[in-house]
C-alpha cells in the first residue's frame, strides 16, 4: 500500500519536483558525461596505435638512459640514432620477413608565411600497411630530393593541390617543395591539430635525422608462424650493445599508456567538478523533501493514525527519493552523452584538439550515474523522512505545529567549531611552508566552507537585514514583505543559498588565486630577466646553433645567450637541467653565488639554493648520474646560488655547462635563445632587425618582455575560462533550487497570497515581493560565497608563497560582477514561480488551493 501512496505522491507532485528531478539529471550527466567523454577518448586512442603497429612485431630501437617507458617523441637529439648499416643486419635475421627504419622529425608545411597546425610533424613517408596506416588520397608517393606529400586535413586548410609549390621549415632554413600527393589515416584521425610532412627516405634523413644515414627506429614484421617473442628474441641477439628491441604489442602499449595517464588526469579534473555539481543539487533535493514534507504534515500524520509505523512511514518519502534519483538518473545518461560530446567542443574552443570517435557508453558510466542520482538523493532526503516518521500523529494535526529550536542550536554550536578549527587550520598554514602549507591551507577552506554553511540560518536574520534594506527603505510596503519573507524560515533560506554559496566561493577562490599568479609572474620577470628579446620555436623543438649566430650578427645586438634544457639523471631521479654559459645565464638572471664558483668544468653542476638544501648537497659534493644518451658520470656541485622564486619556468635551478653537455648530444641543438640589445626592447628597428635575421626559419618568434608577460600569464591562467565555465554548472544547479524554493513557497503560502491580493495587492507588486525575495536569498548566497572564497583565497595565496605565488591580488572587479551575477540569478530564477503565485485567483488561494 505504501508503495502505492509513494508513487500517487510522485504523480501528484509532477510539478513540484520537476526542478529536483532537473538537479539530479544536471549532477548525475556531468559523472555520466565525463566518463563517456573519456572512455571515448581512449578507445580512440587505443584504436589509433592499435591500427598504426598492427603489422608490427618487432620494434628495434636505441636504448633509452632515461624515461625508458616513455613513447618516442619528436626530439631524440638526447640518443643515439641508429646507424643506416643496422636495417640490413635486422633483415638477415632469422624470422624477419621485412623491416624498415622509421624518421620521425620536425618539419612544419607554411602558407602565406604561417605556419598550418598547432603541431607540426615531419616523417619518411611508407604506405606500406604492416608499418603505416597512411594512404594516398590524391597524387603519388615522393620520390624525389625535392618533393612532399601532406594530409588532406592540412592541404585542404591551405587550398593546396597536387602539384602546387610549397614551402617547409624545418631545423634548417626553408626550403620549397613540389606537392606530389596528399594522404589520410584510416578510419581514425590522428590525434589533435597537427600537420604532417612526410618526404622520400633520404631527403627525410637529411632533413629530420639528427646524423644523416641512421634511423630513428627500425620496425620489423615476422614471417608467418613466427611470434613476436621469437622474432624479438631473434634480432635481440644480432643487435650491438646499446641497443634494445621489444615486441610490437610492447611498443603499442607504452603508447597507450602514456596516453591514458593523460587521460586519467583529465578524468580526474572532471570529475573534481562534478563532484561540486551533486554536492550542491543534494541542497536542493534537501531542500524540496523538506518542503513537501512540511506540506504534507497531515496527510503523513493520519497514515501513522491509522497504524502505519515509523519505518513504514520513512520508507515512502525515501521510495519517492529513490523514484526521483532514479528518473533523473536515467535522463543524466542521455544528458551526459550529449554532455560528452559539448567537453570535446569546449576543450577544441580552448586549443585542445583530443582525438574523435563515436561515443563509447562504458558500463561504469549508467552505473556511476544511478549511483549518484538514487544514493545521493536518497541521502539528500533521509533527514525530511526522518522528520516526517518521528512527527507525533496528533501534534501534527495541529495548526501551530513547527519544528523546534533545538536543531538549530545543535546546527549553529557545530558550524561555530567546524570554522573555527578550519580558521586555525589557515592560521597554521601561514607559519609553515611547503606542501604542509598546502594542506592545511585546503582543509582550512573546506573547514571554513561547511562551518558557513552550517551557520547561514543564525546569520540570515542580521544578513538579509542588511542586504535587503535598500528593498525595505525604497520599495515600500513590498520591499519590507520580500525581506520578511527571506526571513521566515531561515533553515529554508540558508539551505536555497548554500547551494549558491558553494559554487560563488570556489569562483571566488579560483579568481584570486588565479590573478595573484598573474601578478606574481609579471613581478618574476620584471625582478629576474634582462634580456630584451627572447627566442623560440613555435613547436618547442630545439634548433642550430646557426640560428644564434644569425642572430649575434643582426644590428644592434649586443648579447647573445644560448641555451638548452636538457635531462640528466642525478642520484637515480631524472631532473630538467639548463645546458649554456653558465656565467653568461648568472648575468641574465641576476643569479648570486653564495657559495662556490660560477665557472664549471666537464660534469659540473651550479644549482640553487632550494634544491642543494632539498637533496643535501653542498659545494664539492659528488652525485652519480647519466646522461640522455647512456653514458656515466659523478657529477660535481662546482657553486650554489641564492634562490630565484619564480612562477615561469625561464629561471633554472640546475645549470651545467653546454660545452660538457654537447659529449653527450648528437647533434649541436639549443632550444632557447635570450638577446640584449643596444637600446632596448623599446627600439622598433632592433626588433625588424632580428626578424629580418630568422626570416629563414619562420617556426621561431621573437618576443619582448611585454609579449613574455603577456604568454606567461595566459599560460599561467589558461584554464581559468574552463574551470569557471564548470563552475558555472553548479551556479545553474543552485539557480534551479531558488526557482524550485520559490515555487514551493508560493504553494505553501497559497493562503497568505490570496489575503493580500483581497486587500489590494495588485499582481505587478506580488511578481515584485517574488522577484525582491528571490534577489535577497541570492544576494546573500553570493556575499557568503564571496567572502569565504576570497578569504580562502587568500591564505591558500599565502601557502603558496613558496612555490612563488608570491604576490597577492585580489581581483576587485571581477568580484563585483560576479556580485551582480548573483543579483541577476535571483531576478531569473524569479521569473516563473512570480508569474505563477500573480495567476492565482483570489478566491481559491484563500481557501487554500
């Protein structure tokens, strides 16, 4: 029977909970979409290197010193390539029924001057099906020193045709090419904005290779019968030290992997907010069962009256959750496969090309879904049925029956404590560093954000005073109706705006952590760099040495330092090391020696102070390592230097001499190069002078310290657009529970409307003392949410001083108009429950329906 009332209830109350069903959808696609967007993803993914090594049994490659399970990448100037003679040793093998060695470069397709993709990748072009998925969709193969084939994607873009001339940049200056073809990929695109050039083997070698006559890799493909365990075995015994081979199935997987891990982070980022969706749609859903269980008081009354039970009682307002969460759920699916493909479209909006494919629904996707929609609202709504199960049938047959004061108090003692210990929390982060800070620095803002939270019904009356005077005192008798209204029910009040509090205060906190990383780049550059022009690759690929000497001899230079990041392996950990003049990198950076010297010799290094002091080092000390292409060494600690706190990544901690790094590179590659010129980054004609210098080489820019600021911070709040566009969700959710409240409490106060439009209330004034009510219960989640998140902002600022967020800004105008946002939320979410209590007719709302 009670199975049966619960579902009458869902019917009857269509409408009233077709905003917490619309909460619950909202929560469970944003789950449901993120782990459809990214199962997609992988499967694309998988697919991809699955096609491009399926012939593939065998993969012979230089040994990697460092980072051995990691994919090839396009700089291998670190490892030995492998010498031209190696393919005819693998083809005399045993087992081996063919093989070919692979080139895999820079090389970057112009048009007009511009360079075609976001990333550009030049090949040997085979269309061999056991070694490439590439095809010819037009035209032939190159054959010629002089000829280029390109995907369709990129001919297309350029309005290129077989036949056409075009020009190519690669580490050496451009050249021109005759386009003989153009080519595609399969059935599954490659992954992101990248355009391919892909040349006759030898030009290739000449182009790409490192040292002209080797390969990059030598892929191998088994006779028939032969395993890859066999044929790699086989090879394995032929091939001189240095050299490692792995089976086919191995080479596909360390790819995958390491695209997965990337996904995994993604997923994880995701997921973070969808988190902040379901936590505020559980207000509302809280909120909307509190209210239908008010409403309903008698009618759950006289079911225990007439002998049903306590748990019977509690079972059919949780049935009707269930039956909510779950109806929302199975909408979240469908939502969240469209959910899935707007990610692919927003993360494209922001520069990141992610691979396509039809969307892959994973099981773990409807589960994750109905979990998140049944168990949390379920859980959401257990505190109304618990309340509804322990009301005594005859009290609450009582006109006058209300809840009491004891929750409160119980509710305001425990938000007091949760502050306050999340208070002491920040305090304490500010007196130690590093990643203690950090953490107590976050548990102080979530401490500070559910003691809030707890404590809005003990501060709506003062609050909405003051919020809501300018309505009382310019808006007369319905202004000061609105503000009572917000203050009637201060649990109702406070549940409405927590939900906008939460998702205002992690904007808030976002923004100002956001603008003091911004400030404090600026401040790291203006402090730390002298150099009046910067260049570097486009494509983040390291370049000749001919490039800096171009560059010295370009009018009005005066200083030229070059250098190269490079990746050592230092006491068993692999750490970024910078390759230059090190006395040279100590001017431009105003780096002082406390200790030591700044001149090194072969194996020596010149580190910070932060990072002597972390791995406990000290001048002279002696640290085992290797180098990127295998070899060993001691490597000594020649000098230390005074720390350069600083958010770019331009500053070194680690400095060795390139004269030493270049043993060991195998070819003479730098990746960076910083100018001082005569008069300045101001002068116009040194500028048009060094671009006239790199006119041969258009993959690199040259940048002045204004256009450094300006990319550090765009880099350094990149993903502050999409982070607060999924925040923005949970402010849709928190707008859905103020429409949802309003419209509830019009029903609950059908009563008291149809007694003020009987003494003269006009409809226009009743849409109004809505709309008043509306903007106060919002406006007051908003300078809750606000103040806790600048406040939490600015001790998580502070915890990160020592990572160089050392500048505090609070951005002052983005934090008002999100203070107008929160008002405009209220004048929306408004809209309807105002036009629905004005439609009531007077008669019927007196008498209560």
């Amino acid at each position: 029977m009670l199975l049966r009332i619960a579902l009458r209830n869902l019917g009857a109350n269509r409408l009233r909970l077709a905003l917490t069903v619309l909460a619950v959808t909202l929560g469970a696609s944003i789950v449901a979409g993120t782990l459809i967007f990214t199962a997609t993803i992988n499967t694309a993914v998988t697919d991809l290197f699955s096609q491009s090594g399926k012939g593939t049994d065998a993969v012979v490659r230089p040994k990697r010193a460092l980072d051995a399970d990691s994919a090839q990448s396009l700089d291998q100037s670190g490892t030995k390539p492998l010498p031209a003679s190696l393919l005819t040793t693998v083809n005399g093998v045993e087992g081996v029924a063919k093989a070919h060695g692979s080139i895999l470069g820079y090389a970057a397709v112009l048009h007009d001057g511009k360079l075609l993709g976001s990333t550009q990748v030049g090949q040997d072009w085979t269309d061999d099906p056991d070694f490439s998925i590439m095809h010819l969709t037009a035209g032939r193969a190159p054959t010629g020193a002089t000829e280029v084939v390109t995907d369709a994607g990129t001919a297309k873009k350029a309005g290129f045709h077989v036949g056409d001339r075009v020009k190519v940049a690669t580490r050496h200056p451009i050249e021109t090419f005759t386009l003989v073809g153009t080519f595609d990929f399969g059935s599954t695109p490659p992954i992101g904005d990248t355009s391919y050039a892909a040349f006759a083997p030898g030009t290739a070698q000449r182009l790409l290779s490192e040292r002209p006559g080797s390969y990059d890799e030598i892929a191998v493909h088994a006779r028939d019968g032969v395993s890859q365990q066999q044929v790699r075995d086989a090879i394995a015994k032929a091939m001189p030290s240095g050299i490692e081979v792995i089976t086919g199935r191995k080479a596909i997987d360390e790819q995958v992997n390491q695209a997965k891990d990337l996904i995994t982070v993604l997923r994880s980022f995701l997921l973070a907010f969808a988190v902040v969706a379901v936590f505020v749609g559980s207000f509302i859903i809280f909120n909307t069962f509190s209210m239908l269980v008010a409403q309903r008081t008698r009618d759950l009354a006289l079911l225990r009256a007439v002998g049903a039970s306590r748990s019977q009682v509690k079972r059919s307002v949780l049935g009707e959750a269930a039956g909510v969460g779950f109806f929302g759920a199975t909408l979240g699916i469908g939502l969240g496969c469209a959910l899935a493909v707007g990610l692919r479209l927003l993360f494209r909006l922001f520069g990141l090309h992610l691979p396509e494919a039809p969307l892959s629904v994973p099981a773990s996707a409807v589960l994750a879904s109905y979990a998140v929609g049944i168990a949390g609202t379920v859980c959401a709504s257990y505190l109304p049925a618990h309340r509804a199960a322990t009301t005594p049938p005859v009290a609450a047959m009582r006109e006058d029956f209300g809840a009491g004061d004891r929750s409160l108090r119980t509710r305001t003692a425990g938000g007091a404590a949760a502050a306050l210990l999340g208070a002491a929390m920040e305090v304490g982060g500010l007196l130690v560093d590093g990643r203690t800070a950090l953490f107590l620095a976050g548990g102080g803002a979530i401490g500070i954000m559910l003691g809030v939270t707890l404590l809005m019904p003990a501060v709506n009356r003062p609050l909405t005073t003051a919020l809501g005077w300018p309505l009382a005192r310019f808006g007369g008798v319905v202004g000061r109706l609105s503000r009572r209204n917000a203050q009637t029910n201060p649990r109702r009040t406070a549940a409405t705006a927590s939900a906008l509090m939460i998702g205002l205060a992690l904007v808030g906190l976002v923004s100002v952590i956001a603008a003091s990383t911004v400030s404090s780049v600026t401040a790291s550059l203006d402090a730390g760099v002298r150099a009046d022009y910067e260049i570097t690759s486009q494509g983040s690929m390291p370049f000749g040495r001919d490039v800096g000497d171009a560059v010295a001899r370009a009018s009005g230079v005066r200083k030229v330092v070059e250098s190269r990041t490079a990746r050592v392996r230092l006491g068993g950990e692999t750490q970024s090391v910078t390759a230059a003049d090190p006395q040279a990198l100590a001017q431009l950076y105003r780096l002082r020696t406390e200790d030591g010297s700044a001149t090194l010799g072969t194996d020596e290094l010149l580190v910070d102070r932060s990072t002597a002091k972390d791995k406990g080092w000290h001048v002279g000390s002696t640290v085992p390592g290797q180098y990127e292409d295998g070899d060993t060494a001691r490597f000594r600690i020649a000098g230390i230097y005074t720390d350069v706190k600083s958010l770019t990544a331009t500053v070194p901690k680690l400095i060795l001499s390139a004269t030493g790094y270049r043993a060991h590179q195998q070819s003479d590659l730098i990746d960076r190069i910083d100018v001082i010129t005569a008069h300045g980054a101001d002068s116009a004609q040194d500028r048009h002078s060094l671009e006239t210098a790199l006119a041969d080489w258009p993959n690199l820019r040259v940048q002045d310290r204004g256009e450094l600021k300006k990319q550090a911070a765009g880099n350094a709040t990149m993903l502050l657009p999409l982070i607060l566009i999924l925040l923005a969700l949970s402010v849709v959710i928190a707008m859905l529970g103020i429409v949802n409240t309003l419209a509830l409490s019009v029903i609950e106060r059908t009563r008291e409307i149809g007694l003020l439009r009987a003494v003269g209330m006009q409809r226009r004034q009743l849409r109004r003392m809505i709309r008043y009510e509306s903007v106060v219960i919002s406006v007051f989640g908003t300078v809750l949410g606000l103040g806790v998140g600048v406040v939490c902002g600015l001790a998580l600022q502070r915890a990160m001083a020592g990572d160089g967020v050392e500048v505090l800004t609070v951005p002052f105008g983005q934090i008002g108009a999100y203070l107008l946002g929160g008002a405009f939320v209220g004048v929306v979410a408004a809209i309807w429950p105002a036009r629905r209590a004005a439609r009531m007719e007077v008669l019927r709302a007196i008498g209560g329906r």
